[in-house]
C-alpha cells in the first residue's frame, strides 16, 4: 500500500505511488474512477470493484506500465 494517503471531504482517495500523486474516487457503487499524471501527460480512467484497495492497486498497476513505457521511450 502507498507511504502516504490522505481522504477529502468527498471521500476522493490521494495516494502516492512510486513519487507518482494518484487520487481514486467512488462515482457510484463498484465504479471507481481515477487519474493520475506523469510529467506534463494526465491519465484517467475508470474500474469497476467494489474494493477500494483493489481500485488503487489497479491504478498502481497503470502507473507502473506508464512508467516503463516512459523508460523504454526515453523520455
């Protein structure tokens, strides 16, 4: 699990993930959606888990594929 998490007032999940600040938030039940932005590229999308730690794993997930492609690229 993340070093730091902290919660708004709406419930909005911030984590941190690699150095990389990540947020999660429950649009409606098992609906999750997330974003998070490496460099000056933001990426969003949405999973379905009634879990709230799955939902953060699976961004987790995304941040790492960004990140290797990012490295394979040389960016």
């Amino acid at each position: 699990m993340p070093s730091r998490v902290t919660v708004d007032s709406k419930g909005k999940l911030q984590l941190l993930h690699r150095g990389i600040e990540y947020s999660v938030l429950k649009v409606e039940p098992g609906i999750w959606k997330w974003t998070f932005r490496i460099g000056g590229d933001v990426t969003t999308g949405k999973t379905a888990t009634n879990i709230d730690l799955l939902a953060a794993r699976r961004v987790q997930l995304r941040i790492n594929r960004a990140l290797t492609e990012r490295d394979r690229l040389g960016l």
